[in-house]
C-alpha cells in the first residue's frame, strides 16, 4: 500500500524481456498494469497494480462505440548512475485533465496519477532499457466503460497505464523522415477535438497517412481544416522549420496539440538566444523560403517520435529537399540536448525531471 492506497499485485509468471537490438516502438509491455475505476456517485477508487492482462469489457461498453477515451504519452530513462527519470510528468497529467474537460470525462487527481506511476515504473524497474535510444514509453489512458447505446458521457470509465520498452518511434531513426503535405483529408477544424489527446484524432488521420506510405512518405503534414493553407501538425508530432536563421512553428490555435516537447524545444531556443516564434504559417510560405534558399531545417517533436529531422517535404507535385536531406545543426542540438536532459547526461538547469 501508498499514499494514496494503492494496492499491489504482483505477477507469479515474468515475461521474457526483449533484447536491445530487438526493440521496435510500442509492441511489447511489461509485467505489470495500474488500473483504476469510476463510477457516478462514487468517483475514481480502487487503485491497483495488477499483473499485465487483457481487459473484459461488455461489448456495449460506450468506448467501443462512441470512442470516448483519452490517452497521454510520456517516458522514463534510467541514467548512468542507475537512477529512472521521468520528463515533465506534471504536465502529461494536466493535459489529461484538459482533454478529459474536452470529451466530458471525470478529471483525475492529478498527484494520485503521478504516484500510481511512479509506483508502476518501480515495480517493472527492471523493464527500463538503456541503450541509446531506448527508453520505457508510458501510455496512460481512460476509458469510457458503461454498457448503453444512448449517446451521452458514460457513467463509468478505466484509467490505465502500461509501459512498454520501446527504440525510435520512425523505423528511419533518428535519420530524416519524408513528409507529405496533405491535401485531400483534414484531422481537425477549430472548435473540434484536435487539441486533444483522444482516439478520434487518429482514427481520421490513418486514411491519409495509408495511402502517403504507399508512395514512400512517413507522415502526412496537415493543413488547417477550413483554407486548406496554414500549417497545423504532423501525424505524430508538432512541426518546426528554420528560415533564414528564425525558427517558426505554427501557434496553438484550438486545433493542433499542445506537445510537451514542443513547449520544450522553445524554451530551449529561447534559452540559447535563437530567435523563435509561434505564428501562422502557410505552406505557401514555406515554399517560397524553399525556392529562395531560405528554408534551412525542418523537424518535428513529440514525445514518441522526440526531435525527428524532416528530409524531404513533398507538396504540389514537387518534393522540397531539406538541408540536402540530412539533419540540420539546430535540429542535432535539440535532440543531443533533450535526449540529455532525459537520460541524466546533460545538466537539468530547467527542473524538467523527475526521479522515480
Ligand atoms: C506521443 O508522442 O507520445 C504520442 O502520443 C503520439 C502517438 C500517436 C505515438
């Protein structure tokens, strides 16, 4: 038992763990689980850790049908000195709290979440993998559980968290991704869910993204759902690009997501004196410093995919080659620099981490 009573069941059959080499992103989950439920009335209660398991949910469970969930993404590292970090927590378990406003689901205590993870990643310690590039990728989420087909907030919900040991999000790596504008589909208008961290988002940007893989691309970038102009976000992560020694990002306008590594990353720009902003951005723009020699890095952030080069942006029929398609230095020292920060080896001066 914790503070907060949570209540401790330890598995009588560990998994196999991976080897390093062996790791792709998201496929293999440790031994353990937290689990916590609601009910009207009631509230959240019955915290545990249990060993990892499927779940058994009656088919009308409303999830299944009307997608009410939210989900978060964050990761733990184990340092050089054998200690397990974990980046800006406090701010994944805020950001569930706005998304779960936004698809009217109970908020959570957001210090009793912080402490069933911590109690999780110390049970499954031994889960955390520690070569380069490697880290244990915490996926918490809810879920709506009440058997009715009426469409209105559940009743009832699950909150979950799993960890899985994971390597880079992109099979390329850390090598520069191609991107493709996309111009038929949108993901998100203002006013709708794109701000938030929830299943729908995804659901409608799979379409997109299948049919730009067949033609070799990673990702789609996405165009605001209303002028089909300004740049919103990539699949996965939030998107930056340097022109003409200025990094730019698009603003949070309602629509994108509000990335904890995109916060990051301008405040460290902000920290070394590269001029940075957050404005609307059209692709047209992005063209135009491209044919001007002006456009000289482009990258995306996330927590998944953390600081991913963009080499190649491919938009009406003609593909942008970015800094001749290798990782720019701006891009190289924000991913040195924050992939520091989190495994302990480069100095915390912002207070970003935490130990487990
Ligand atoms: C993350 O970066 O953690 C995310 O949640 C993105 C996910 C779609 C892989």
């Amino acid at each position: 038992m914790t503070k907060y009573n949570i209540d401790v069941t330890l598995t009588q059959t560990k998994k196999e763990k991976p080897n390093a080499s062996e790791l792709a992103f998201g496929k293999v989950f440790t031994d353990h689980m937290f689990i916590m439920d609601y009910t009207e009335g009631q509230g959240w209660h019955d915290p545990r850790i249990i060993p990892y398991q499927p779940l058994t949910l009656d088919p009308a469970s409303m999830i299944f049908h009307y997608g009410q969930s939210v989900f978060e993404g964050l990761k733990a590292y184990v340092t050089k000195k054998e200690q397990v970090l974990l980046f800006r927590p406090d701010e994944n378990f805020k950001r569930l709290n706005k998304s779960n406003d936004r698809l009217c689901i109970p908020h959570l205590d957001e210090e009793l979440a912080l402490e069933a993870l911590k109690t999780l990643i110390q049970v499954d310690r031994d889960w955390i993998p520690n070569a380069e590039g490697t880290s244990l990728y915490i996926r918490p989420f809810i879920i709506s559980t009440e058997p009715y087909l009426g469409v209105s907030p559940s009743d009832r919900y699950q909150f979950i968290i799993i960890l899985s040991p994971v390597a880079s999000y992109y099979k390329e790596g850390i090598a520069p991704v191609r991107i493709a504008v996309e111009n038929e589909f949108v993901r998100s208008v203002a006013g709708g869910t794109g701000s938030a961290k929830t299943g729908g988002n995804y659901a409608a940007s799979l379409k997109a993204q299948q049919l730009s893989g067949t033609k070799g691309y990673s990702q789609v970038l996405w165009l605001d759902g209303v002028e089909r102009k300004y740049i919103e976000e990539v699949g996965s992560m939030n998107i930056f690009f340097k022109v003409d020694g200025e990094v730019i990002t698009p603003s949070i306008n309602g629509s994108i997501l509000e990335g904890i590594t995109r916060k990051s990353v301008i405040e460290l720009l902000k920290h070394w004196g590269i001029p940075v902003s957050e404005r609307k951005i059209s692709i047209a723009e992005i063209k135009e410093a491209y044919a001007a020699g002006k456009l000289e890095e482009a990258f995306g952030t996330g927590t998944a995919a953390v600081i991913s080069p963009v080499g190649e942006l491919f938009w009406q029929n003609e593909g942008m080659s970015i800094n001749g398609g290798k990782t720019g230095e701006v891009t190289k020292k924000l991913y040195d620099t924050l992939t520091g920060i989190q495994s302990g080896m480069v100095e915390d001066h912002f207070n970003w981490c935490i130990e487990v």
